[in-house]
C-alpha cells in the first residue's frame, strides 16, 4: 500500500469523504459502488465489480435465481 497523505475524519453519521484527488485518480464516479475489507488492523476500500459468486470471474456471467455465475461454473455445477 502506499500513503497519499490525505487524512479525513468520520463524520457524525459515520461517512467518510474521498478526497475528489483521490476519486479523479482511481476514475471513480459519483454514484461507485465500493467493497470493504478489513486486513490486519487496516480498513481497504476497493471499487465494486459484480462477478461470479463461485470463482469472481467478471466475464460472461449471468444471474440464476439472484446469483451472479459464469457460465464456466454453470457447466461445472451441471456435471
């Protein structure tokens, strides 16, 4: 990980504000989705890209009943 020396506060209802810098270099949008992790101690905040429930494989995927799956793992799960 690398330091981009910016700090923020957390607010009284908990949110965070990314600094628009930040935002601007990452090419995230107004309305992005993200993922949070936790990671020895650390709070790691990711940009959301929906994927295969199975394997996170991104590509070719469709929903079954609510579950976003490739169609890789749809054959495996058919045998």
């Amino acid at each position: 990980m690398r330091s981009t020396g910016m700090t923020r506060k957390i607010d009284d209802l908990g949110r965070l504000s990314i600094p628009i810098e930040l935002r601007r270099t990452m090419e995230m949008g107004e309305h992005q989705a993200l993922e949070i992790f936790t990671d020895n101690g650390s709070i790691v905040l990711r940009k959301y890209t929906p994927g295969c429930v199975f394997c996170g494989n991104v590509e070719d995927t469709v929903h079954f009943k609510e579950l976003l799956m490739c169609k890789d793992c749809i054959k495996e799960v058919k045998g």
